[in-house]
C-alpha cells in the first residue's frame, strides 16, 4: 500500500467515525436513512424539533410542544415513521419559524432597550 492509498483510508477512516458520532448525537439509525422516502425533508424536520425542544422550549405554547414531541416520537419508531409525510415535516418547520420570529423580536427589542439607554 503507497503512501497516498494509505493516507486516503486514515482519512476516510477518521471522517466516517466522526460522521457516526454526529449521527448517534441527532438520534438518527442508519435504519432511518432507508425506511424515509422523504428522507431529508424529515430527517431535518426531525433536527430541528430537537434544536428547538432542547434550547428554545420557552418559547413554545403546550400545543407546539406537544406535535414537536409527538414528531420525535413518531421518527423513532420505523412503523409510525414510514407513515409520515412531507406535510407533517412541514408542520415541525412552521413551528420552528414562529419560535425564529420570537427570538428575532426579543433579540430586536434588547437592541433597542441598550440604545435607548446609552442616548439618555
């Protein structure tokens, strides 16, 4: 083995084991990847219901809440999964655009807050 086939495995290697942990760390199974027909617009509505469950949870009525968790629970399971559709990624994305328009508004009113204060 030359030095550049040699090179090329450690590489592939080294990017596969960091890939595999970045996955374990989304709760996605390599089974996902073939039960979703749909599967990017899924798996990334699955991403970002956790993103918004885990850091912005505050900002979520009990309702919002409860589809978020319903979809994170229905991804996890291969049957239930297989039933989903687009429409119901959809859902998880509008969810997550209110919670972005809030963080925008609070983020846009501490703005305005600082610089009232600093022009008196």
């Amino acid at each position: 083995m030359d030095d550049l086939t040699y090179t090329l495995n450690a590489r592939t290697q080294k990017d596969t084991a960091k890939t595999d942990v970045w996955i374990a760390q989304q709760h996605i199974t390599a089974k996902q990847f073939m039960d979703t027909d749909v599967q990017t617009c899924l798996l990334q509505a699955q991403k970002i219901a956790r993103i918004t469950i885990q850091h912005h949870a505050r900002y979520l009525c009990t309702y919002n809440t409860t589809v978020l968790n319903g979809f994170l629970q229905k991804m996890a399971f291969g049957k239930s999964r297989s039933k989903l559709r687009e429409q119901h990624a959809r859902a998880v994305f509008r969810i997550c655009a209110q919670v972005n328009r809030k963080l925008y508004q609070t983020a846009d009113r501490r703005c305005t807050k600082k610089g009232q204060k600093t022009s008196l």
